[in-house]
C-alpha cells in the first residue's frame, strides 16, 4: 500500500502533469474560436478589397488610411481628417458609456435590495432578472420595437389613459437605442453587484449608524468602496458589448444613430461591401476595448499594491 500512496506536494506540483493534458482541449478551444479569428481579422485589415467583394492578397494600409483620412473621390487630393467615422465612434463611446450609467443607476439598488431579502427568496429575484434573457436577443429587440412604435402598446397606453394626445417617436431615436442597450445588458450590470453586496458586512452599517454616520455618508465612504470591484466589473461587462453592439442601432435606431458595430456588420453584407475596412474597424475597436481594460488592470493593480 505504501509503494501506491500519492506523496503530498506542497506546492502543487505532483498534479501537474494530470491537468496539463486535460488542459489540451480547452487551449484547442481558445485558439480555433478566440485567437485564429482574431488573426484572421488582423491580416484582412491590411488587404486590398476585391472589387466584386471578398480580398485581394496585396498588403497595404489602405483601410486604416480610409478611417482617419480623406482623399477625395480618386484618392488623389490632399488629404483631410476623415471625421465621418470618427464621429461613428465617438457616438458609439457615448452611447456605450450612457447605457451603462442607466444601467448601474438601475442596477445597483435592485442589486442591493435582492442581496438584502432573506435568502430563501434570492434565487426567485435572481430568476426574474435573468428570465427575459433566455429569449434570443433578436427576438427581445424586435419586440422592444413592437412595444414603443407609435401604435405601439406603449403609446395605446399613454393615449387611452390622457397622459399625450399623440403617439411619441420613440422608434429611430437616440432614446430607443438607449431602451434597447438597457434592455440588453442590465443583468451583467446586476449581478457582479449583487455577489459584492452579498459578501458586504453589514456589520459595518450598524457600526456606522451607531457612530451617527447618516445613510449618505455610510454608502459614500463603506459601502461604495467596498463593493467596487462588483461596480466595476459590472461597467465593464455593459460598455464593452454596448460599444459593439449593431441589434439595437440597427432596429431601434436610425441613419443618426448609426454605431461602430452597424458600420462593421455594413462591411461584411453583399458583393458592395470592403471586407479590409470592416476589419480595420473591428480591429480599431478592438484596441479600444483593450485599452480600457488596461487601464482598469492597472488600477486594480495600484489598488492592490496599496
């Protein structure tokens, strides 16, 4: 019995080389679905577009140099910063970063409240949040457009009870896309909160109110700091698929509303579309994303080290 019994290792190592292996299809995984596509995306970018669609072998920088620059019809005039998609991507930051303001105004107190019931009832909140969310995204969008078009429910109702004498345009607007964002990514707002409030120590509120610390001053300085990893990771998990998202720009929005994720889904339909520009995009807005995770990396990594 002896010769068979395992020798404990202090730091792990005696398992190594049975996880390794087991390890093998999760990294095949990652690397056919993750990384392969993200290459592949990469080389299309710095193509040359074929003319009836599709790409031509040739490296150049012409996608990147279409994004920023203007250079006229024929590309022989002096060139001039190309605002147009620019001004695509700054309205897509802003209405990334908007939704994810509603959603933690929304979040968090419903966060809050779920994580304060008793806990035979938590799951049951929990499952109301997240039930919408079983029904494909699509199908949620394109009812979210049922429920707000002018002889929509949403105006019948308003109407029949006085409250307007006319349907509201709700439908291609600014305010839509914001319904629809909402709508979309609220329960990645809700719960990274709620596991940070459910691991708070309320404790700390008494000792606060105990100190005569008023409820302001008890969410400023305990409670905000301590669930601030949740807070966070929830502002992530909403604004960077906001920032890409096409659904709701494309069916709850108009021609102003138009976002990055629209301008790259564009480049990809049809034999009228520059697959190496659509790459270009998505690439650009992937270094964006990563560049906002970066920083929040880093100052998680100051935090720590403090």
């Amino acid at each position: 019995m002896a010769g068979i019994t395992p020798t404990p290792q202090g730091n792990g190592s005696g398992y190594r080389g049975i996880v390794g292996p087991l390890l093998i299809p999760t990294w095949a995984v990652i690397g056919i679905f993750l990384v392969l596509p993200v290459l592949l995306m990469a080389v299309y970018s710095f193509l040359t577009k074929e003319f009836r669609g599709g790409v031509v072998w040739d490296f150049t920088l012409a996608a990147y140099d279409q994004f920023f620059l203007n250079r006229g019809l024929f590309g022989d005039e002096p060139p001039v910063i190309e605002w147009t998609y620019i001004t695509i991507f700054s309205r897509s930051i802003w209405q990334a970063a908007v939704a994810t303001l509603i959603c933690l105004i929304v979040g968090f107190p419903t966060a809050w409240f779920i994580a304060t019931r008793p806990p035979q009832t938590r799951a049951i909140w929990l499952f109301l949040v997240t039930i919408p969310y079983w029904v494909n995204l699509l199908i949620r969008t394109v009812s979210l457009k049922f429920l707000i078009r002018e002889n929509g429910p949403l105006n019948e109702s308003l109407m029949s009870i006085g409250l307007i004498t006319d349907p509201l345009p709700l439908v291609n607007t600014n305010l839509a896309v914001q319904l629809g964002l909402f709508y979309s990514y609220l329960p990645f707002m809700v719960l990274p909160i709620y596991a940070a409030v459910e691991r708070y120590n309320f404790a700390l509120s008494e000792a606060a109110a105990d100190l005569y610390a008023s409820r302001w001053v008890t969410l400023r300085e305990i409670v905000l700091p301590v669930v601030k990893p949740g807070i966070i990771a929830g502002c992530i998990l909403v604004f960077v698929p906001s920032l890409g998202a096409f659904l709701a720009p494309d069916l709850l929005g108009g021609a102003k509303t138009f976002m990055i994720g629209s301008l790259i889904d564009e480049q990809f339909r049809g034999s009228q579309g520059n697959w190496p520009f659509g790459a270009a995009a998505a690439m650009i807005l992937m270094t964006l994303v990563l560049i906002v995770l970066t920083i929040y990396a880093r100052a998680q990594a100051r935090g720590e080290a403090k």
